[in-house]
C-alpha cells in the first residue's frame, strides 16, 4: 500500500475511537492495535524504526490534546 492509501484509512481508524480514546497516551495503544490487527497499515517493516513517529505525525491533527 502507497502512504496516500494507508494514512487516509489510520485516520479514519483512528477518528472511530471514542474521543477519550484519541488522546496524546492513547496514540501508542492505537498502534499495538494497528501492528496486530492492521500491520500493513503501518510503515514496511524496514522502516521499523520510525513506524511509531510516523503514525504519531499521521495522526497530529486528529490527537485530543487534554490540559
């Protein structure tokens, strides 16, 4: 899958989580759930490293930042 296939689906994956679920700590459990049920969502497995901080920038204006 190209980025622009899988960013728009991490979004929308992302958006139908209760908005309590959609904050800054929830983006690390977001993405257990995506590596087991999603993988291919998330970047190829060479780029192993930077899989976290890249569904992290996906998702920055989508995150509910709380006080």
């Amino acid at each position: 899958m190209t980025k622009a296939e899988r960013y728009p689906e991490l979004v929308r994956l992302w958006l139908q989580r209760p908005s309590e679920k959609r904050t800054g700590h929830d983006v690390l459990a977001f993405y257990g759930e995506m590596e087991q049920s999603h993988p291919e969502l998330l970047s190829p497995r060479r780029a192993a490293d930077n899989r976290y901080q890249e569904l992290h920038s996906v998702l920055r204006n989508h995150i509910r930042w709380t006080p």
